[in-house]
C-alpha cells in the first residue's frame, strides 16, 4: 500500500515537473514572437523613412535638374534673339556714310528719276531747275507760266523721257505732265487750236500728281547720280 502511495506521488511530481517546463517554454516562446513583432514593426518603420527620404531626395534632384534645364533653356533663348537682333556695325556704317560725298539736292534728283523716269539705262541726266513765272513752253510766247519753282530732269534722247516737279521738303513732290515734246513736234502746225493748246497747259498746272519719294537702292542711286549734268 505505502508502495503504491509513493508511485502515485511520485507520477504527480513528474507530472507538475512537466507542466512546469512546458510552461515555461511557451512564455519563452511567446516573448520570441513578441519580439519578433517588435523588430519586424521597427525594420518596416525604418524602411518606409528610408524610403520616403530616397524620394525627397530624388524630387528635390528632379526639381533642381528641371530649373538648370530651364535656365539654360531661357539663356539660349535669350542669347538667340540677341544674335538676331544684332546689327552689322560695319554695314550701318557703310549705309550712313554713302552718300557723303554728295548733296541733298543731288540725292534727291536721282531718287525722282529712279523711280519716275521712262528710261533707267540713260547715258546721262540733265538736270534744269526753272523758276516760277517761267512758260511751261518755252517757245511758245502765248504759254502758261509755273507757278512755282520746279525740277526738270530729262535724258539726252527722247525715248529717255522727262519729269518735271516741285518739292514739298517732306519727302513728297507735285508732278507736272509736262510733255516731252510740244504739239507731237517741233514746229507747231499751222492749224493747230491754241485754246485747246491753253486748256492743255491749265489742266497741267491745276492737277499735279503728289508722289512720295521712295529711297531706291544705294548703288543705283550712286550711278545716276555720277552721269547727272546741272543747268
């Protein structure tokens, strides 16, 4: 009996003996996982900081490329339009200076010419400047006169033409139709109708035509002017 009372007790020890170390070992493993929790919460922090750091970072390189890109993008601009707006200094020079070798008058009756004139490949140009009174046909003593001073140019042929005018000292002049040659020839014809001959010449005083002045190109003005005679 007393056998069987030790066997029993001594079953139970190991029993309590088992239960304890199983005991243990589950607090043991609960503190490991616990922990693990732990580190596995604390990397994933640190990585997402991490990661949003690389970001900042890559934004701010993104953003500060995009500006230089910018910057350099607006002084090429800038350095583009400065080229296209720049101006030979030698050519503005050469287009001041010109005509300093001759006058305002001379410049003006080659411009009139190259642009009025019937004939541009002329052998010269003759240049009479009359006076206001004088007859519109010098040989005709029953002419009209100009009423002002005027400008006539003429070639030394006539397929060259003729251009008779005043200036308005703005860059416009007044044009008289002042024929090449009077009546179709010279002499007049007998039967000729001088009222309608008086009729002509009033109708060439009354209606001149205004025309701007145009500047012409340099080189061509320069030539007319080298064949121009003065009266």
């Amino acid at each position: 009996m007393k056998k069987q009372v030790k066997l029993f007790y001594c079953h139970m020890s190991l029993l309590l003996f088992i239960l304890f170390l199983a005991g243990c070992s589950d607090n043991t493993n609960a503190k490991l996982n616990a922990n693990a929790g732990e580190n596995d919460v604390t990397l994933s922090t640190e990585e997402t900081t991490e990661v949003e750091e690389d970001n900042q970072v890559n934004e701010a390189s993104s953003s500060s490329t995009s500006e230089d890109t910018s910057q350099e993008d607006a002084k090429e601009s800038s350095s583009e339009e400065s080229k296209s707006g720049e101006s030979n200094p030698a050519d503005e020079s050469e287009e001041n200076h010109a005509f300093d070798d001759y006058s305002s008058k001379e410049i003006e009756y080659a411009r009139v010419w190259s642009q009025l004139g019937a004939n541009q490949e002329i052998d010269e140009l003759n240049v009479q400047l009359i006076s206001a009174g004088s007859p519109l046909n010098p040989d005709d003593e029953n002419s009209l006169t100009y009423p002002e001073d005027v400008v006539q140019l003429r070639g030394s042929r006539i397929v060259d033409g003729i251009v008779t005018y005043s200036g308005n000292g703005n860059g416009t002049i007044n044009v008289y139709n002042v024929p090449m040659r009077w009546y179709g020839g010279f002499p007049p014809p007998e039967d000729i109708d001088k009222e309608e001959i008086q009729k002509e010449m009033e109708d060439i005083i009354t209606n001149t035509k205004l025309v701007n002045v145009d500047t012409g190109n340099n080189e061509e003005i320069i030539e007319i002017i080298n064949k121009m005679n003065s009266q």
